[in-house]
C-alpha cells in the first residue's frame, strides 16, 4: 500500500474501537514501522488552550489572560489514545522551527513548546490546531484494518483541517466522498 501520510482516515460506522467512533484522522506519518495519526474532529471538553499554558507555565500569567479569547479558548482536541499527556499542533506552512515535521507541502507538525508559545503569543502560524495524545498504528496494522473496512481514505483537505466546525468534520468528511451517514453502509470499499 502507498503511504498515506497527509490524508484523512474516516470511521465506518461499525468501527470496533469505540475511541475512534466517527472520528476524523489525519495521517501525519506512515511506513514500513507503522503509522501515525491525530484525531482531529474531537475536543476534550472542559479545556482550553488557555488551561494548556497555565499548567506548563508558558508565559506569565497576567500576559495569559490578557490573552484574546479567540486564543485562550481555543480548543484542546482529543488526539488519540497513546502519549495521552503529549502535545501536537498541526499547523499551516508558514510556521516552521528545528523541530517541524513536513505533512505535506502546506503543514506541519511541531511537538515542543516553542509552538505554543507561538500560537500565544506571535509569531502566530495562519493556522493550527492542539491535540493532547497522537494514534499509533504496528507495522501492517492500518493497512490490516483498512482492507476490512475500519476506516475509509480522503485526499487532505485544508478547509477539513482549520476551516471546518469542530463538530461537523465528520460529516463534511463523507460529503467530500459523496455519501452521508445514512448511505453509509459497513460493506462500502475505501475512497
């Protein structure tokens, strides 16, 4: 199977893992030692980004609730279920530190504080999103649960990642296939 670092994963309904029930991942890594991920179309409620930067002390209090609240209520998302206490920004192209992994030409992906500090307080990459936790796949694995029709594949979208309410990513991620809850069947085959 060709890598499919840069695309979308969508749930199928019956999907076994309740963890990953209609979620939307983004496949920021993928080869022959497995495969990585972030769900990106689940918050974990009762937190802010503005939470995230008072628990590591990232600025100085006073300049963090100064904060707008554009920043400060951020969302956090629920990335996945491994390193559950590890941070993730994807995040538009015109970011870039020592640290930054290239997804695709337009994001990035930065796992170290520098970032937070970043979308805090400048220089703001145009877009980004947090997640606390990644997805982790075995050698195989991901392929092994694609052919029996765990997951469906979409081309990555820009608008799906940073455009799309939060909680309408799931369905805007079956409409770029042209189906809906409804049309989708446990027998459909891969986008």
């Amino acid at each position: 199977m060709n890598s499919l670092e840069g695309q979308f994963l969508v749930a199928m309904p019956d999907m076994a893992d309740e963890r990953f029930a209609e979620s939307v991942i983004l496949i920021v890594g993928h080869g022959a030692e497995g495969a990585m991920g972030l769900v990106v179309n689940h918050e974990l409620a009762n937190l802010r980004f503005a939470d995230i930067l008072d628990e590591l002390d990232l600025g100085d209090p006073d300049a963090v609730i100064r904060l707008p609240d554009s920043i400060r209520d951020r969302a956090v998302m629920r990335g996945g279920p491994v390193e559950k206490g590890r941070g993730f920004v994807l995040h538009s192209g015109d970011y870039h530190s020592g640290n930054t992994y290239k997804v695709t030409e337009d994001i990035g992906l930065t796992a170290t504080l520098d970032i937070l500090k970043a979308m805090a307080f400048g220089p703001v990459p145009r877009a980004a999103l947090f997640a606390l936790g990644c997805c982790g796949w075995s050698p195989g694995q991901l392929e092994d649960e694609i052919s029996a029709n765990g997951w469906l594949t979409i081309p990555f979208d820009r608008q799906l990642l940073f455009e799309v309410p939060v909680e309408r990513r799931y369905d805007k991620a079956l409409a770029s296939l042209n189906i809906t809850r409804a049309t989708l069947s446990t027998e459909a085959g891969h986008g």
